[in-house]
C-alpha cells in the first residue's frame, strides 16, 4: 500500500526516519528504517538514507508491504502439562513441526495453539515481521520428530521474558534418548558445533579450538538394554546451549548415535535401529526448570511417555 506524505514548514529539518515515526506511530522506527534501506521509501521520487533532513514542501512517499497473516487456527489434541494467563506447557507428540514453514504449512503446533487461546497472536517479538507472525508464542523449538515438553507464551512480555532466560541459559532442560551402545559413566561433551556443507541441513562437531557456536551437553546413563549382541543405553541429557540438533551432533561425536536418527547415525546403530523397527530418533524433551516471567518463582515441569516409546525385547534390561 502506498501511502504519500508532505512535509511542513515545522516538520524541516527532522531526519526522515524521524518524520516517518512522526507520521505513522503504528509502526517502528526500526521497521521504517528497515523500508527506507529497501528503498521502499523515495522523497521526491529519489530514494534517501534515514538519516536524510527533510525539507518543508518535499513529498515522501512510502510503500508499505502487504503484512504476512498469521497462520490459520485448527483445533488439534494437545496435551497441556501446565497453563496460566501468561504461558503454556505442551507435551509435543512426535511427528508434529511447532510452526509453519516453507515445507509444511498445516497441522503445526501453532495452529493448535491459535485454536486453543487465540490471545497468543499479541505473543510475538516484532509484529510487523513476517517470522514473527509465523511464530506467535514459540519461546524455544524442539524437532519435528523429537517429542516432549516446550514452553509458549501467552503474551508478549512473558515471550520477552522467557526469551531472555534461554539467552542467558538460565533455563535448565533436560533430555531422555537412547543410543547406540553401552555408556557407564557420566561425561560432559564440550565443542562447537557449525553447519555442514552437505546440503541436507546437517550439523557437525569439532573441538573447541575450530570455528563454529560453543555447545555443552551433559549426558547421564540411566539403563542399559541389551537385544541379542547388540546393547543400547537410555541417557538424561542436560544441555548448557541449545544448538541446532545439539544432542543428537554430540551423541555421534562420541560414537553413541541416537537410535533411529536418519541424519546422524552410523552402521551398527543403523543396523539396529533398522533391526528394532524404530522410524524416529529416539530423543524426548523430559523436563524443562525456568522462572515463571511473572511471578518469578522457579517452575519445573516434566513430560512423560518416553519409555513407552522405547522397544524393549525379551532380554531383561541391566
């Protein structure tokens, strides 16, 4: 939409980022700026830099993008762990994408989220991005076919709030898997982890002296399970980072792939995965510790389900 203003006499002089602001105090200054360096914007027909003086008389003339829609709301089941008036729980099933994107745009758990407490649209971190109104509330994001608990806001300044705690890594989340072979001891796996030029979206881990986001994971073993020759352990998880495919990257770095990971795996856990008819990576979001962005009080919630999800043979587990 293009929407023309003129300069007055008292308005000369006033940077034209500024005059903007002045004439549409709907939208932010930084969402101006952002048309301006776009050059969606033209005094006189010539495009300027923000910081250009307007002149009395001189006509701006601004085009305004259509603003991306929020996705559409679709009543789905969701199994809510816990709920207040600033923020939701959800114990996410595995198959299900949290929000829209080029590849899948139906059956996400923003959709269910939109059905169930449409006040989630105003949870958003910039209103006027399109990124931002694909994902109202989401705080965090776990992958399609990692199940478990993920928290979403109700508004904006718990969203604010929440975001802040995992920037800070304040947030504790832990995690249940089972990998590929037998681990007895507690370890801390300690790299940097940097995309992969495979062009599959695949991560890697390299040690901390090469390029690439600091990543942290503490990985606790649990139980041993044992199918024929083949042994497997189910491990909690305990992240410091919360990089891109984190846990199933360090499990691979470490020679224990995640069971039924189709992207980081190797021969004997593909072998078994393969052997056990497991179609998804074994991994769930088990439990997650934050301040409430209220009230401040510590809230820890966990999700269950994971063992279920295990397939356990005739052999007893050790």
């Amino acid at each position: 939409m293009k929407t023309e203003y003129t300069v007055s006499p008292s308005d000369a002089t006033v940077r034209l980022d500024r005059f903007l602001r002045q004439q549409a105090p709907q939208h932010s200054r930084a969402y101006l700026q952002q048309l301006i360096d776009r050059e969606l914007v033209t005094v006189n027909g010539a495009s300027k830099k923000a910081r250009y003086p307007v002149k009395a008389g001189e006509r701006i003339q601004v085009d305004f993008p259509d603003i991306q829609p929020f996705p559409t709301a679709a009543a789905m089941p969701l199994d809510i762990i816990y709920e207040d008036n600033d923020l939701l729980a959800i114990n996410k099933p595995v198959g299900m994408t949290v929000h829209p994107n080029s590849t899948e745009d139906q059956g996400t758990l923003v959709q269910a989220l939109l059905a169930h407490a449409p006040e989630i649209v105003n949870a958003v971190y910039d209103p006027e991005s399109a990124i931002s109104r694909m994902r109202p509330g989401i705080v965090h994001r776990l992958d399609k076919d990692t199940g478990g608990v993920i928290l979403a806001a109700k508004t904006r300044e718990a969203l604010l709030n929440l975001a802040k705690q995992f920037h800070d890594h304040t947030v504790q989340k832990c995690y249940l898997a089972l990998v590929h072979g037998e681990i007895t001891e507690d370890q801390t796996i300690h790299t940097v982890i940097a995309r992969k030029h495979t062009g599959d979206g695949r991560m890697g881990a390299r040690p901390l002296s090469n390029p690439g986001r600091e990543a942290i994971t503490h990985i606790h073993p649990v139980r041993t399970i044992r199918y024929g020759r083949d042994v497997a352990t189910v491990i909690e998880c305990r992240i410091e980072t919360g990089r891109t495919h984190q846990i199933r990257v360090h499990c691979k770095y470490i020679g224990h792939p995640v069971i039924g990971d189709p992207l980081y795996t190797n021969k004997p856990a593909s072998a078994l995965s393969k052997r056990l008819n497991v179609t998804h990576q074994l991994l769930h979001a088990s439990r997650i510790t934050f301040r409430h962005p209220k009230s401040g009080r510590e809230i820890s919630l966990e999700s269950r389900g994971f063992e279920h999800g295990i397939p356990f043979d005739n052999h007893p587990a050790t």
